[in-house]
C-alpha cells in the first residue's frame, strides 16, 4: 500500500488535444472512472463542438455510447485551455505531430511545434506538482526537451514527464481501449508511474500494465508501428510474386500464419497500408536512425515505405494497364476513401494515390464511401495535387471539379461504369448484388479488388473480369 499524500489527493485530469487518440481514450478512462474529472480541451473549436453534439468528429463503433455515458457527468469538451490545466494534476498530451514538411529533416523528421507550445502553456499555466503524458507518438528523447521547457519556464510548479503511447487502431478504438493487450508507462518517477497505473488499473488487470524507462516506451510505439507495417509490406511485397507466377498470396497468407511463431495477424495483402501513424512513424525512425548515424539500419526501415508506394503505383498501373492502357474519359468507381474499414478518417488513404493516378490518366470518378463525406473527399484529392508551396494549380482545380462526383449509394456508383476499384473493405461490399451491379456497367465489366473482400467466384460468374490483389486477373 502506497502512503504518499500525492497519490492519494484526488485526481483530475485533462488531455490537449481532442483528435481521434485524445478523443477516445478520454472518453473511455471517464467511462472508467466517474469519480475522476476529465477535461478535454482543443484550439479547434467546430471540433469541440461536435464532441458536444450528437455527431461526433470521429466515427468509432461503440463510441457515441461511450460518450453518451460520461458527458455532462464527468467528461467534459472544451476550448478551455488554460482552465482546463490550471484545475487539473495529470495533464494529457495528445496534439497531432506530422511529418514536417519544411527546412531540417522536411519529409522525414516529426514536426513538434505543437507539443512544445503545450508544454510551454502548460508551464506558464501551473502552479503547484503536475504529471505530463506524452500521449502523441514522439520521437526518443522528446521527454528531455518537454523536461527542460516546463522546468525552464515554469514560475511555480514542478512536474514530471510520462510517456504513456497509444495503442488504440482506429475502426476498433472501444475495444482496443477496454482490453488492451497492455498499457505502457514509461517514467523516471515510480511515484507519477504508479499514480498514473492506478488511473488504468480501475479496468485493466495490472499485468497488463507494463512500466519501462521513458526512451523505452518512446521508442515501443515507433518500434510496434515499424513491426505492423513491416508485416503488411512484407506481405504485398509476395503479392506482386504472386500475380507473376499464379500463386494466392490469400492462401501463402494462411499457410505461413499457421505457423504459431508468425502467427495470421496483419499478413492481409492490400492496395497499401494508409492511416495517420504508419508512414509518418517509420520516417521518423529513419530519420533518428540516420541522425545517429546509423545508415543501414535507416535504410533498411525506408524499405517498408518504398514497398508501400510501389504498391499503390503498382495497382493503378494495372487498373490502366488491363483497361486497354487507357482511361481516359472512362468512368470507373471508387468503392471506399478511408484508409481502412469502420473509420472515417482519411489520413495517408490508399485510395488517395490511386485516385490522383487515376485523375493523371484523365479517368472519370465516381466515389462512395459509407462514412468519408464529400467536402473531405474533395480537400484530400486537392491537397495530394497541390506544389511544394501547398498551390493548386487551375489544371488540376478543375480536373477534380469536372472528374469527381461523390454518391451516396453504391449502386449508383456503378451505373453506366467500364470499372470498379474497391479501395476500402467496408463489410457492406462482400454482400453486393453483383448481378444487379453488372446489369447498371459497360462491358468488359472490369473490377479492381485492391482489398480482396468482394465474393470472387460468385463475381466471375456473373461474369466481371476480376483482378484482385496477390491472383493473376481472370475474366
Ligand atoms: C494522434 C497522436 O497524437 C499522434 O502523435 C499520433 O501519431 C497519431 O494520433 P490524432 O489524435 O490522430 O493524433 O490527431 P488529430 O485527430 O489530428 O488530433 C489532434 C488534435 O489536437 C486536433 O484536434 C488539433 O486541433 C489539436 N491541437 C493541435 C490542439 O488542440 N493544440 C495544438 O497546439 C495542436
Ligand atoms: C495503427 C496501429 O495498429 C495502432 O496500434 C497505432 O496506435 C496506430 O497505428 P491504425 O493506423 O488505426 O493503427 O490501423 P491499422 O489497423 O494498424 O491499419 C493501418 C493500415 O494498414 C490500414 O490502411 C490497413 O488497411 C492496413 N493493413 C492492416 C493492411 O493492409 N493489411 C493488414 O493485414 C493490416
């Protein structure tokens, strides 16, 4: 039994940064804990007020109830940022930090701007002892520098700095929240390590609780990020053997996966992996591993992302490559713009590669997705053709407005289409009416299933030309 006065004041707690990590997680520890406060503040205020309304920024199965259950109870959203860190003792982190796209390390290096404004916020703001949370992906070290700013400006209080990452996938973010397969807590103070295991003790068994140095647990999340994709590279890497030689890479997929030492997670061959983590995590161990000069071991990493876009590249060029080496003018269906199922977020979207490859060859697009609304469909395709000083060009404003519709229902999609490019593996299109999908198509009626989700005999039957990711194309 631990008897510091510290650990058994009340806690309140408060998270900067109300996004698709800071959202959910706060909302499952109120949850959790009705007798804790929870306060989760963010510059942006239309997104605060969605977190308020009854239409939540962030589509997550099972979420709203979540919400539902503590808001207004003991979970609270607001732009408050200074209150929000003045009334409460462990104070989340969990701003977004891109990939930086200007001056040293543009392309490659995390751009953290944002965590070190909070951290100088959070200094001028407190008064008395605070625990910080790393709760962002950072890279190694970044506690020393969160240190060094809150110990340096700080006027009257003392803190200490946790690293604390998420694990949470999104589509699956409840679940992943509720049981965890662990949480990582990684701090020089075994008294703000314990205060904080405490607070994820209330539902998680404590052997699932891991506690580490701070650069160790900085470093897991990168590591686990590089790991996951290295997997779905590894994986689409044997697809395009595949299709050379007439092997399934389904079935290498299941056959390697048996063998319990590699095990069937994340072996699901792809048009490539998105999301907001994997690319901008593994460039930023590569960036650290070059920086310390370790120039194989950062080459080595690079390969996952350059597997990544040859993917991509590859199953545009065989969409143009199969429909007679033109596309131009041809009317061809995007089933799915998220980066994965059950999410609407769009960051690092697959399908925002093809599409813009597709949008090159002069094709006609048609989108559906069940979750991605069209404004955002429209801001992601813009934006992939902005230069390097973020300008659109007339060219390609107009390209978009004139070769871009966005449909609400998925049959309609298809009408009068020569192709279709699922991009997305939504569970609703393993349970297309083919036929009646044929019937609304031009012929060869050509589909593209860059996530192997759709029923492939029954679609050969009907009598599409289907290609699928990893299986040599057949009509
Ligand atoms: C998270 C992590 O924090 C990131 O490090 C990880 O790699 C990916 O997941 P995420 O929650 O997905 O980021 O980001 P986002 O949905 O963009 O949310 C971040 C929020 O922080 C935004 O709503 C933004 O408005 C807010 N923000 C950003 C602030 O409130 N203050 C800032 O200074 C900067
Ligand atoms: C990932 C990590 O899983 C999570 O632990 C971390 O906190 C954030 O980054 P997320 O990006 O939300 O989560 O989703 P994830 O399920 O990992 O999928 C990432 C991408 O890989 C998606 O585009 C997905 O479609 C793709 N993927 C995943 C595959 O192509 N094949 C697979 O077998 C698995």
């Amino acid at each position: 039994m631990i008897a510091s006065p510290f650990l058994n004041s009340p806690i309140k707690i408060c998270c900067i940064g109300a996004g698709y990590v800071g959202g959910p997680t706060m909302a499952m520890i109120a949850k959790q804990c009705p007798d804790i406060q929870v306060h989760v503040v963010d510059l942006n205020q239309a997104r605060i007020d969605q977190w308020n309304s009854d239409v939540l920024p962030v589509y997550e199965p099972g979420l709203d109830d979540v919400v539902r259950e503590a808001r207004g109870r003991n979970l609270t959203f607001s732009s408050r940022v200074e209150t929000a860190i003045r009334e409460s003792n462990i104070i989340f982190i969990a701003v977004n930090t891109p990939t930086k796209s200007f001056g040293i390390g543009a392309g490659r290096a995390a751009n953290l701007e944002f965590i070190e404004k909070c951290a100088r916020q959070i200094a001028e703001c407190s008064t008395g002892h605070k625990i910080v949370v790393e709760k962002s992906t950072l890279p190694v070290r970044t506690a020393e520098a969160v240190k060094r700013i809150l110990n340096s400006s700080a006027k009257d209080a003392t803190f200490d700095v946790l690293s604390n990452p998420e694990f949470l996938a999104e589509g699956t973010a409840v679940q992943d929240l509720l049981q965890p397969d662990r949480v990582l807590i990684g701090g020089e103070s075994s008294e703000a390590v314990e205060r904080l295991a405490q607070v994820y003790g209330r539902w998680i068994p404590r052997e699932k609780i891991l506690t580490t140095n701070l650069w160790s647990s900085e470093l897991s999340k990168l590591t686990a990020n590089a790991f996951l994709a290295q997997r779905v590279s590894s994986i689409n890497a044997i697809s395009a053997l595949c299709e050379a030689t007439g092997a399934d890479v389904d079935e290498v997929a299941r056959a390697i996966g048996t063998d319990s030492r590699i095990g069937p997670k994340f072996l699901k061959s792809s048009v490539g992996f998105g999301g907001s983590c994997f690319q901008k995590d593994i460039l930023n161990l590569v960036y650290l591993c070059e920086h310390f000069g370790l120039r194989e071991v950062a080459q080595y990493w690079e390969q996952v992302v350059i597997m990544n876009d040859y993917q991509k590249r590859r199953f545009s060029e065989r969409i143009v490559r199969t429909m007679f080496h033109t596309v131009s003018d041809k009317k061809i269906a995007i089933w799915g713009f998220a980066f994965k199922k059950d999410t609407n977020d769009t960051r690092e979207s697959p399908a925002i590669h093809i599409c813009r490859d597709l949008l090159e060859e002069r094709a006609r697009l048609v989108v559906y997705d069940p979750q991605v609304p069209e404004k955002q469909i429209r801001s992601e395709l813009e934006a992939c053709f902005q230069d390097s000083n973020g300008r659109l060009s007339e060219t390609h404003k107009k390209l978009i407005e004139t070769n871009v519709s966005v449909v609400k229902d998925v049959y309609v999609s298809a009408q009068e289409a020569h192709a279709i490019a699922v991009l997305t593996e939504w569970d609703e299109f393993k349970t297309i009416d083919c036929g009646r999908v044929y019937e609304e198509m031009r012929r060869p009626a050509f589909v593209f299933d860059g996530r192997n989700v759709l029923d492939r005999k029954a679609w050969l039957d009907r009598g599409f030309e289907v290609h699928s990711i990893g299986r040599p194309g057949v009509s």
